[in-house]
C-alpha cells in the first residue's frame, strides 16, 4: 500500500506487491549507483551464469526472476 501511495495509484495492485515482494527479498534500489553500458552488459553475463547454475542445481530454489539493477548495500 505504501509503494501505490508513493506512486499515486488510486488502488493497490499485482505490481505494488511485485515491488514490496522485491524490495524485502532484495533490498532497496540504489539510484545512485548508476552503470555504464559495459558495465550493464558484464553484469548480465554476471547474472546470467547464476541463473544458469541455479537451473541445473537440482535442490537450488526456482529462478524468479533475473536482475542488472543495483540494490542493497
């Protein structure tokens, strides 16, 4: 409810828990920490190799979802 609030939704939807169910799992967005282009292209390999790994692991979690985006600290 507060991320619709902060974006000046008239009601809560799939998107705003999508957002809050992000932002616990993963941390907050850091929009300051701003990537060049190659720098957004070796972390996509980066992130890529994980999601790889991971869906060959047998007993790892299902993928969700692949990110470049930075968060946390």
């Amino acid at each position: 409810a507060l991320i619709a609030a902060r974006l000046g939704a008239d009601s809560v939807g799939e998107r705003h828990f999508e957002m809050a169910i992000e932002r616990v799992i993963a941390g907050m967005e850091r929009k300051s920490r701003v990537l060049d282009k190659d720098e957004k292209r070796t972390v996509a390999y980066h992130e890529a190799g994980h999601a790889v790994a991971g869906w060959f692991l047998e007993w790892a979690d299902p993928l969700l979802k692949v990110s470049i985006v930075p968060r946390g600290v």
